[in-house]
C-alpha cells in the first residue's frame, strides 16, 4: 500500500477545493481511503490518501497536478 500526503494552505475556498478533489477520488482505479485535517481559521489542510499500488499512487499524482496551483506547498509519497 502507498501513501499520498499533501500539505496545503490558503483561503477556505482553496481548502474546499483540495476537499473535493479526494472526495473524487473514492472513484479512482486502486483508491483505498483518505484522511483530511483541515484548519478553516488558519486556512491549512493536510490530506492523506492511500493507494493499493504505486502505479495508483503515480497516476493520483498525475492527476493532482491541479492541486498545485491552489496552494500546495508539499506533496509526497510514502510505502506503507
């Protein structure tokens, strides 16, 4: 299994975007689940999203590449 965790900031419309985009992501090939911590006040959120393989886990980086330009500041992959 495979982990993805991203580390964003900004205003609550870009945390309400990153939110989204990992509710979509239950549909996605080799989706196994996610966790999101959000600070609406401060306007962070920190996501983790796990995936069956690393094939699965690239393809979801492919895919966040969107979630770059609201405001991540640190995505990584981790084996677990």
């Amino acid at each position: 299994m495979f982990a993805r965790v991203i580390a964003a900031e900004g205003a609550g419309h870009a945390i309400a975007a990153v939110t989204e985009q990992f509710a979509d992501a239950r549909g996605q090939s080799g989706f196994s689940g996610f966790c999101l911590l959000a600070n609406r006040e401060e306007g962070k959120v920190v996501t983790i999203s796990l995936w069956n393989s690393l094939p699965d886990a690239q393809a979801a980086e492919a895919r966040a590449e969107a979630a770059r330009s609201m405001g991540v500041h640190h995505a990584s992959r981790r084996d677990v």
